[in-house]
C-alpha cells in the first residue's frame, strides 16, 4: 500500500504490522467446517489505533483472504482519543476496505464500554504509554465489552519479575519516563493479575492462551474471557 504525504505514518508499525498479523491469523481464522461459529460477523475492537495503519494493513489482508470466509467477513472496529481519528480516517478511505470501520472515541478517561458486544479487542504499543490507573480501566472495560470466549491480544514490550528483556527496552523505559512519569514498561505478571482480578469483579476469567515472542524484544499476549458458569 502506498501512503501520500497526508497520511499520518509510523515507521514502527511499518516494520511490525507483518510479523503482528502473521502471529494473529491463527486466532482470528476459524474452523469453517462449524459454521455454528460463523452466525454473525466476528467484530474486532482496536483500542488506541495510533495512525490507522494495523487497521489498514490487517484489514487489507482480511478482504482478500477469498478461501476464508470467517477472515474475509471480519469487521475492524479502530478507536482512540478524538484527536487521532481524523488521520485514522484518511487511512480507512485509503485502503477502501468495507471491513475498516470508521473510527470511533474511546478514550481510557472517560470510555463508555458496551457490554458484550466485540468478539476480540486488539491493541499495540498503547499500555506503556498511558498511566497504569488507565491501564487498569483499559482491563477492566476490555472484559465488559468482550463477549464470552473472546480473545484480547496486546502487543508490546513488558518486563518479566521486574526485569527488562532487553537493554533497549530499558533505555525505550527510560525515554518514555523521561517524557511522562506515569509511563513506562508494563510488568508482564502486574498486567494478568490486573486482567484477572478485573475478570473476578465482572464474574469472568481471564486466561493467559499464549505470550508469543515478537521481533525486537516485543510479545504478543493472547487472553481468553469466560463467564466464571461456562468456565466450569
Ligand atoms: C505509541 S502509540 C501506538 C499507536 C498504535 N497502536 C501503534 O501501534 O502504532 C500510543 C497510542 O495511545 C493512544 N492514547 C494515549 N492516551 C490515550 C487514552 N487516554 N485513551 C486511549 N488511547 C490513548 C495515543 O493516541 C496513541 O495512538
């Protein structure tokens, strides 16, 4: 895809979109010999989409993918503060993708969460950037508004037993507190016992499916929600 000077443009996700969508499919394509599982169009909520650019690229993939249909007929919802949606829209008319929703306000200080409505909630490089009581809003209004059995996917670089993995990631730390105090790396075991205990609180759970090595010392996290009844 090719980008005019008016498109907002990330290097970084230029670089990850690839590898991020790669890592995805395998969650996002379904069985399509169960079409019980193709009842409605799969919904996809973007938390802080940044540029617009995974929605773009991830979506351009989907439309194309003809011997998918439960990739093909994935709708992309992208999100973020108010600011950012203009320049998410100039990428959605770009790419011209019936599954690139139009942008819609969520931010993580004032977001109203519709319950149940989303069937995986997707966001990239975002919870390191803002506060962590945001981040804990972000878990709980995740698992408000994921459906039962849906999957939340968080891409980033995290801290494991209070260690960075990487000496870049320990100056990228230092950068990002050095710009705004109440940023910086998330802990990876901080992170699950939030989204877990955000879980308890709705009745829920959420389970850790897998922690998928990235390139440049990034991973992919993969939860699953379930109601604490079909969890047994
Ligand atoms: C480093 S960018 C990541 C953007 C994109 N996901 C990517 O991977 O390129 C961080 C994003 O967090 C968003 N953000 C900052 N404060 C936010 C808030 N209060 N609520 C929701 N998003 C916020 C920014 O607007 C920005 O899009």
């Amino acid at each position: 895809m090719q980008a005019s000077a008016s498109l907002p443009i990330s290097s970084a996700c230029e670089r990850n979109r690839e590898p991020i969508l790669q890592a995805l499919l395998s969650y996002l394509i379904v069985d399509e010999t169960q079409p019980q599982r193709l009842e409605h169009n799969r919904l996809v909520l973007e938390i802080s989409s940044g540029t617009g650019q995974h929605a773009a690229y991830f979506t351009q993939h989907f439309s194309q993918a003809v011997n998918f249909p439960s990739l093909k007929s994935l709708r992309w919802q992208p999100s973020d503060v108010r600011e950012q949606l203009a320049g998410i829209d100039l990428w959605r008319k770009k790419a011209n993708n019936a599954n690139f929703l139009s942008p819609i306000e969520l931010n993580l200080k004032s977001a109203q969460w519709a319950p149940d409505r989303y069937d995986f909630a997707y966001t990239a490089n975002s919870l390191h950037i803002v506060s962590w009581p945001l981040v804990l809003e972000f878990c709980r209004g995740v698992i408000t508004t994921l459906r039962p059995g849906g999957l939340l996917f968080i891409y980033g670089p995290f801290n494991y037993d209070g260690r960075f993995t990487s000496y870049s990631n320990e100056l990228f730390d230092s950068n990002l507190r050095h710009r705004d105090e109440h940023s910086g790396l998330r802990d990876f075991t901080a992170l699950t016992e939030a989204l877990c205990s955000a879980a308890s609180r709705q009745g829920a759970t959420m389970e850790l499916q897998a922690d998928i090595p990235m390139p440049a010392n990034n991973q992919l996290l993969v939860f699953k929600k379930a109601s604490i009844k079909s969890a047994y």
